[in-house]
C-alpha cells in the first residue's frame, strides 16, 4: 500500500528543537507541522511568521497554521471578535496584511481558520459571544475573498469542526461551500475517563462526523487534531487500532492525521508512557504514513499524498 497519509504533529512551542525531540520518539519525522497563532496577540505572534514557515518548510515539513480570531486571555465573551465585527470589515487591515506576507512568504501551506466553530468554546462560535446562525459562513467567506482580491494562491484552506457532540451546531449550518474549502478537518478525542467522559474507540469518536462530511463535501479530509488520554482503557491499543486498523482501512478519505503532542487537560502526548509511545512508534511507519519529503512542495491547494 502507497503513502496515502500526511503524519503531523502538533507541539507545545514554535521551537524545532521540540519538533525533532517528538521526531526522535517517534522514530519518524512528520510531514505537517501543526501551531496556533491568534489575531488578539500583541507581542508580534498574532502576524505572519515567515522565517518560522522557511523553517519548518527547510525541515521538509508543510506548515499548517490554526488561525485563531480571539484573544485567548479573555475567554469565550469578546464583544470585539464576534462575526459580525469580522463580516463587517473590523480586521480587514490585519487580515489584508496576513495575506500580503503570506504571498511575499510564497510557498504552500495550510490554514485553518476558526476551528471548532461548532462548539461554544471559542467566541467564533455561533452559539455564544452574541453570534446568530448564518454568521459563521459569511465571516469565513468574507476572509477568504479578501485573500481572493489580493490575488493570494499558495494557501490551501481548512474548514475544520470538532466531532459532532450533542449540542454541537449542525454542520451544514457552518459549512460555507466547496468553493472556499480546500480541505476538510474534524477535531477529536479520546478522554478516557477524564472529567467525567468514558472510553471511546477511534471509530465511535470519529465515524459520526466522517459520514456526515462525506455526504456534505468530496474535498480531502483531515484529523486536524487527535490524541488520547491514559485514564481508563489501553492508550498504547487505542492508538494501535486507529493507525494500523482505522485509517488505513476504514476512513479512506482521511489523508492528513495531526497528532496534539501537549500535555494540556490531560496528558496527550505520545510519552504519556512507554507502552503508547511504542505502539505510536510501530504503527507509523508503515509506508502509508507520508514523512518529511516537501521542502520543495509549490503544488496548491495542496493534494493528497500519492
């Protein structure tokens, strides 16, 4: 079987350093390098970083930057970053020069934009913040025609909810069109038995979602962020069954999996033991998970791995 899969990875920093740490656990380098940037920084981090981007291209690896349109210290509420302030042109300037130096920069890469936005954890979502149902699309439409009129091409676009969750915001509500989507995310986890949730298998977290985005859209799919927890099943078999078993031979739309390397709510990391970094470091090399050949990558939007 071919290398069908981009293998990526997200780290706690913007540092290389890290990224090779992980590499060497893995026993394989990635071919996606995963990071967060958010609009409501104010030390630099909130533009376009170009020598981080060569960087991470240098190491053959494809950038995917989640751009998030918040300031993270201020929780869910943010009068200032609702949709309609997007819709009607309050960050036109920031989001206008994101573009520009994105063209400058030159080179393909992922960017998800405002993830999750089925939720009601981050003030993009329509369900909090004072959003209305409706907005969310014309926010991401509106954002992408400006890069459309600065004549922007080497970004390849990630439309990427959480799994679907009771109380989510239907999909088909958000989902703004096949024409300004290039790929397709979803965002997922196994928590064990953290706060209170129980044990999934990689199927029952990801399977629901999976058919509904194939009955909506026949762009490329990715897991734009997967991990799982210790706490109350075997992480070392979890992790086993979704990289030797699911994606290869169950979710065969799925070409980009991201693996969320923090140890945040829990500890997420592959290294959370010897038994799951292991059983990550067996199951990814096989050939179907592509590694860091791309350094030389100027195809957009950015296909599949062949």
């Amino acid at each position: 079987m071919g290398t069908r899969i981009y293998y990526g990875v997200h780290v706690p920093s913007l540092d290389i350093t890290q990224v090779a740490a992980f590499e060497a656990d893995a026993q394989k380098p990635v071919a996606i390098l995963m990071w967060y940037q958010q609009w409501g920084m104010t030390d630099g981090s909130q533009y376009f970083q170009p020598a981080w981007m060569s960087e991470v291209r240098a190491h053959g690896s494809i950038p995917l930057v989640t751009w998030e349109p918040w300031d993270p210290s201020k929780g869910v509420d943010q009068p200032s970053y609702s949709l309609e302030q997007i819709i009607n042109g309050s960050f036109d300037p920031y989001i206008a020069k994101w573009a520009q130096d994105s063209k400058g920069w030159g080179h393909p890469y992922f960017l998800r934009f405002a993830q999750e936005m089925n939720g009601n954890w981050y003030p993009w979502a329509e369900q909090v913040n004072g959003n209305a149902a409706g907005q969310f699309a014309l926010a991401w439409k509106h954002v992408y025609s400006i890069f459309m009129a600065q004549g922007i091409n080497n970004v390849t676009w990630v439309w990427s909810p959480n799994i679907d969750y009771p109380g989510s915001t239907p999909l088909g509500e958000l989902y703004p069109g096949d024409a300004s989507v290039d790929w397709v995310g979803m965002d997922g986890y196994n928590w064990g038995t953290v706060g209170g949730h129980v044990w999934q298998t990689y199927s029952s977290i990801f399977q629901p979602t999976y058919t509904e985005i194939l009955e909506m859209t026949s762009k490329p799919v990715m897991i734009a962020e997967m991990a799982s927890a210790e706490q109350g099943g075997n992480k070392a078999s979890w992790i086993t069954d979704a990289f030797t078993t699911q994606l290869p031979e169950n979710f065969p739309s799925i070409r980009a999996v991201i693996w969320f390397n923090e140890n945040k709510e829990t500890d997420w990391r592959i290294e959370s033991s010897q038994a799951a970094q292991n059983a990550f470091a067996t199951s990814i090399q096989s050939t179907i998970y592509a590694s860091n050949n791309y350094a030389s990558l100027e195809t957009s939007p950015i296909p599949p791995p062949q």
